[in-house]
C-alpha cells in the first residue's frame, strides 16, 4: 500500500482578517507541487476562528484550485452534531476525498455520545468519513474500543490521531488489522516515519506548511523502500519541529513561520498571539539554520 501525507493547511488572512483566497491557493499550489495531499479546515487552519460560510468557500476554493490534482480531507467537526451534520452535507456535495470530524469541543461528551455524533454524520453523508481526535485541544477522546465500534460503520473510514501517544495510535492500528478498509493517520510530526513503519496508512501534518519538500521526501523514500534516506528526512523534519516548536503553541509557530516566508500568508484572527520581536528573531534564526529563509 502506498502511504499518503497530508498537510493540514494553513488558512490565510488579508489585514482586515477576511480570507485572503489568493494567498490560500497559492498555499495549494506550493503542497500540490511537492506533492501532498491536503486537509483543509483544520487545526492548523484556524477552523475555530471561521464562520460556516466561511468554511464552505474556503473548501470550494481549495478544491476548485487542486482540481483534482491531489486528494482532500476537510473537516467538519463543530460543537453540535447539528452544526457539523450541515457543514458534512456541504462539503459531500463538493466531492471532496473524504470528510474528518474533529470530537466535539467544549461540551463533554460520554463514548456513547461520540458514538452516536460520529454514526449520525456517516449515516448522512456519502463520502467517507474520518474519526479525528485530539483530545488536547477537545477535552474528548476517542478510545480505542469506541474506535472499533464506529469502524464497523460502512461509511468511517479511518481516524486521525492528533494526541501524541504512541499507545494511542497502536491501539488504533490494532482496530484497522482487525477492521479491514479502516485506516490510521499519524498527525504528531516526531512521529511521521515512526507511524508509517507501524502500518500507519498515512501522515496528516502541520509542520508541513514549512516545509512540503522535506515531508514528501519521508513519504516518498518509505515508499520506495529507501529506509536510510526516509530516517534521514525525518530527523531533518524532527529537529525542525523541535526547534521551532519550543517557541510556543504549535500551529502559531507554523503559522508565523510560514509568514516569515511569505507574509501575504497573514495573522491568525484575533485573539491569537500578537507578534513578538523576540520570538519574530528567533523564528528567522530556525528557519535560516534549516535553509528556508
């Protein structure tokens, strides 16, 4: 089976924090050209900072800029089942590749009721859908006998794993040898070419956004076979992922890095982090010292 890496794209602001739609595709372009696929309305999208309409056309435009080119993951988990099951029915119409739903936030949920939340979106939509936990962020987890459960539904395809633990992502790896067409992505960039040796049937990223070229390359060596060149990539990736990421929140670190290196790709909407000189001169030394200033 070839292995897929996806990244979780960023999504780009103008001044007045409206979309700025040329700068997301051109986004779009630079993954398509190094060869990943894409999750759109992610974490590292700021998908809780945007409104319904906005996810909606933010989704047509990636998928009307890949045009077909490459396979895409958006995700359309809210709150509310409510919210998410119209937000899933819009992103079915578009064809995109496959529909994630992140856990409920901010209320608590029992397993019964991501159970429930997850089978009610499958139930209704006709593209395949992807379990995606980050229990972190959320407060919900997914465990992994309620992973086996939902991966018996004929339309949930797999689960992105975005916790961190790598006992996490056996346990789920034990439910995909148990469930055949159930699939597990590993999101944690330290754990990229780990994942894909564990049977991990692909990566979803955030680091990715920085650097496209180095994540295809762990992708494309393991699937060559090429053992030695896809460690080699991933120690490269690591040890951007830890310098970068010992800045401060992850998905902001990404996201002012990249600014670093094209600034049309915007601020994260308010209240996130305001730019700080200090962290700004450091974000410029990493990247200098990994070649992509």
């Amino acid at each position: 089976m070839t292995r897929s890496a996806y990244v979780a794209l960023v999504t780009c602001f103008n001044e007045d924090e409206t979309i700025n739609f040329d700068a997301t595709r051109a986004q779009v372009r630079r993954q398509v050209a190094a060869g990943n696929d894409i999750m759109c309305c992610g974490t590292n999208g700021d998908f809780s900072a945007l409104t319904h309409d906005e996810k909606l056309a933010l989704c047509e435009a990636v998928m009307d800029e890949v045009a077909g080119r490459v396979k895409v993951i958006v995700n359309a988990g809210c709150p509310a089942t409510y919210e998410t099951l119209q937000l899933a029915r819009g992103f079915d119409a578009m064809g995109v590749h496959g529909i994630a739903v992140i856990t409920p936030y901010f209320i608590a949920c029992t397993q019964d009721g991501l159970i429930r939340h997850f089978s009610t979106v499958a139930d209704a939509v006709t593209r395949p859908v992807y379990l995606y936990d980050i229990p972190p962020r959320t407060q919900n987890h997914i465990e992994p006998e309620t992973a086996r459960t939902l991966a018996a539904h004929p339309n949930i395809a797999g689960i992105k794993d975005s916790g961190g633990s790598t006992e996490t992502v056996l346990d789920y790896l034990a439910v995909a040898h148990d469930v055949p067409g159930f699939e597990v992505y590993c999101a944690p960039d330290h754990l990229v070419h780990w994942g894909l040796q564990q049977g991990c049937a692909g990566v979803i990223s955030g680091l990715g956004n920085v650097a496209p070229g180095v994540l295809a390359e762990i992708l494309r060596a393991f699937n060559a076979g090429d053992t030695e060149a896809a460690e080699a990539a991933q120690s490269t990736f690591a040890s951007l992922r830890k310098d970068l990421y010992a800045l401060g929140f992850p998905p902001a670190m990404v996201k002012r890095a990249l600014y670093m290196m094209d600034p049309s790709v915007g601020l994260s909407r308010q209240p996130a982090l305001l730019p700080d000189p200090d962290q700004d001169a450091a974000i410029r030394a990493i990247l200098a010292d990994h070649a992509l200033a």
